[in-house]
C-alpha cells in the first residue's frame, strides 16, 4: 500500500485516489491506478506521499503557529510540509545539496517554502534560538521492514551501535538549538531500541539542562494506540491491522519528545 498526506479533506482525496482514510487521518491506497505524478492532485500539490508513521513525530508539538521551528535531516520534506501547514515558520537542514534540492522541489509543488540550510548538523549553528526543533535521525531503516525486507539483513550490529552514536550526538548537538522552556522531538524509523528506547533514557540521565516531556493520552487521539506507559511513541509493522492484510501495517517508528529546561 501507499500512504497519501493531505493537505485538506482526506475523504475526498481517499475518494478521488481510490483508498480509504486511517485512523490517523492519511490516506492509504492498496494499488496505485498510475504513476504517482500521473495521479489526481500531483500536479495541484493536493497531497505528497509518506508513510502513516513518518507522518506521527511532527505531530507532537501541539500548537505551533507563529512559532520558529527547525526540521533537521529533512529532506525529502514530508515533516517540513506538515510543519509549514501547522503554520510554523520553518528552516529545514539537511548535509546533502541533491536532497534539499529535492525538497525544495516537493515544497514548490506544494505551494509552500521554507528556510533552506545545506550544512553538516554538527557544524550548524543557527543565528538565533528556535522555538522547536525536529530531529528525524539517520538510522538503520530497519522499521521500513514491509516495504524493504532485505534492511535488517544489510546491518550489523557494529551498524546499529555506529548509528546510536551519531543520533546521541546530533541529539545533544540539537539540544542547543531551542529555546529555554522549548520542546525537541526525536525519531527515527529503526525498530531498535539501541536507537530507540535505550538510546533516549540514556541521553535523559547523561544531559543536563534537558526534561523528558511525555507524551500523554488524549492529548493526539490519532497517537493514541502507539503510545507507551513511558509516553514515548512506538509503531511496529504489527500496528494498525485492518480488514485485508494487504492494506495493513505501519513502518516501524520511535519518537520522544522532550523540553530544555529554563
């Protein structure tokens, strides 16, 4: 299946694309009907494809229009468009000139823009404090398991630790970029806690200055089957069975949200 976010009336576009909304309110179609840019809406910039967990982390803020928010390792856009529609004023950072163009390239499709920054994350240091920032890790991939079955053969576990190392550094690296009293989210789409749920309760207990801001009940209902009693989100490709096991599932996520303290 493909998972459609859209910028308005998921019913319709369910309609007009051949699927069904989820819960969560993407669009899921089982069989594309044509090419993705041959499809009704492409050319209008109606809607973008991203799969159902992808689309949960830049969720989290709550409210933040108005406000300043950095999306880190952001292309292709998918979170930096969600952002820019919650009425945030977006930068978006990525290390690579050929993914920001291709961001770029989705955003003007679109019809929306965003601050563009190509630099390496641990040398960027932003002019002035964010309100919010969004890091979306590089990782192992090994969530994208029921679209990529061949991931968790290609990593070792030497793999997984090098990665860990480098999400705990462009964390504590991100960290600097918000605010006092400003919110972080970390995610990356690995079904392991070593980048995960490990991974977070670490950095918590190992970094002054910055507070566990848990993820409450009812506070997204649409987050609420993938939360955890520690209010972080998990999503697994078991979650979210429907009637026909051929539009079921999810891609494997982590996501925690957290606050600088001040």
């Amino acid at each position: 299946p493909v998972d459609f976010t859209v910028k308005a009336d998921p019913a319709l576009w369910a309609e007009r694309l051949g699927g069904i909304v989820l819960p969560t309110g993407t669009v899921r179609v089982e069989k594309l009907s044509a090419n993705v840019i041959d499809l009704p809406g492409f050319a209008d910039g109606a809607w973008w494809v991203q799969d159902t967990a992808a689309s949960l982390p830049a969720r989290l803020f709550g409210d933040i229009s108005g406000q300043r928010v950095a999306d880190l390792c952001a292309a292709p856009g998918g979170k930096t468009a969600q952002l820019i529609l919650a009425g945030a004023n977006v930068t978006a950072v990525d290390t690579s000139k050929n993914r920001l163009a291709r961001l770029k390239q989705n955003l003007d499709r679109l019809g929306l823009t965003a601050d563009l920054v190509q630099t390496d994350l641990l040398d960027y240091r932003p002019a002035e404090l964010f309100d919010a920032v969004l890091l979306d890790a590089p990782c192992s991939s090994t969530g994208t398991v029921r679209r990529h079955p061949d991931v968790p053969w290609t990593k070792t576990m030497v793999d997984v630790e090098k990665l860990a190392d480098l999400q705990r550094r462009l964390l504590a690296h991100a960290v600097g970029f918000v605010r006092p009293g400003g919110r972080i989210v970390f995610s990356n789409c690995s079904l392991d806690p070593i980048e995960g749920e490990e991974l977070y309760r670490a950095f918590l207990a190992e970094t002054p200055g910055v507070i566990d801001d848990p993820i409450h009940p009812g506070e997204f209902a649409e987050v609420d089957p993938f939360l955890t009693s520690a209010g972080t989100l998990r999503t697994t490709p078991a979650d979210l069975m429907l009637e026909s096991p051929w539009i079921s599932g999810l891609d494997g996520f982590f996501a925690a949200r957290m606050r600088r303290a001040g």
